[in-house]
C-alpha cells in the first residue's frame, strides 16, 4: 500500500531561505505540535531553546553552527535547538530507574514540528552541524526561497532527497542476513 499522505510526502529540508521574520506566536506553535509527542511515561525529555532573526539572540545561535551550515542558515527565520536526557523514574519496586529512550521521543517531538511547520507553509531543515555540547538536535525553520539564492554547489543539491526503499528498511522477524550490525 503506497504512502499517500501529502503531508509526509511533500516535506524536505530545503537550504534556500527568504530572510523574512516569524511571527513568535507561530513559531510557538510549531513548538506546541512538538508537545504532543508521546514519550515513555509522558515524560517529555525535550526541551527547546530558539531564536529568531533580527533578535539579540540570533547571533549566537548563528555562531554555534558549523561554518557551512550558517552560510546558508543566516537567511532563515529561526533556529531552534532541542536538547534531550534521560529522566529516571521509580520502578514498581520503588527503586529508580533510568529511561533511557529520551533521544526516540525527542525525535518524535522534532518530527511533529517539522510537520505543524510544514502545514503552515514554512520549511523545516534539520541539521546535525552544530556544536553538540550545546542540544542533541537542531532545525532551521523559514520560508522557502528559490535555490538562485545559494551558492552554485548547494543549488546542484536544492531538490527532495531520494528515499531507500521499503525492503531495504523493513525486515519481518529478523533484519536482512546482508545487513551489517553495528555493536
């Protein structure tokens, strides 16, 4: 059966931004939709920290990514870090416990941005360029803009990304004997 939600389909994370500022009440609900992730326990164990264009806090924001990324990142409207840890629960034994499955549940918090984002009209680009003492993930949020406004390189690169296939993904019962693990 053929995945047919537009809503998922038409999503990527393009690099060409407008520098148009964004209004902080959607960008707060962009960050709402991540709120209602699940998350083991309902524990939550993300947290966002942003900033948007033209603020006294852009700059910074801008400086903790890596030189690439700011090249194309300063266009954009906001910068959001998501930062994640494990949270320790009692146990029905009343000892703590430590779930440890913070960065599942932080991702699915990220993805409902992206997708509340999206919806809005605006482009979400998540990066893993940035200094990781700092958030465990980052996204880039703005309006698209055409891909003349990036360097010659990064307009060669300004499309959808191909997906693996469902069989490369996928496996009943136990993964691909082909497939390497990693330990």
């Amino acid at each position: 059966m053929p995945l047919n939600a537009p809503l998922i389909l038409n999503r990527w994370s393009p690099r060409s931004f407008s520098p148009v500022d964004i209004d902080p009440q959607d960008l707060l609900a962009f960050l709402d939709a991540g709120r209602w992730a699940p998350s083991a326990y309902n524990s939550q164990p993300w947290r966002f920290i942003y900033a948007r264009h033209n603020t006294p806090e852009w700059d910074r924001f801008l400086s903790w990514l890596i030189p690439f990324n700011r090249s194309w990142a300063e266009n954009a409207s906001a910068i959001v870090f998501v930062a994640s840890r494990t949270i320790t629960i009692s146990s029905r034994t009343g000892e703590p416990s430590p779930l440890r499955t913070h960065a599942f549940d932080t991702g699915a918090a990220s993805i409902l941005v992206q997708l509340q984002a999206s919806q809005a009209g605006w482009a979400v680009h998540p990066i893993s360029g940035f200094d990781h003492d700092l958030a465990h993930a980052a996204l880039v949020i703005g309006k698209q803009a055409s891909a003349e406004n990036l360097s010659e390189e990064l307009r060669k690169r300004e499309q959808p990304s191909s997906r693996a296939s469902l069989n490369e993904l996928a496996f009943e019962g136990r993964f691909n004997a082909s497939e390497k693990s990693e330990d």
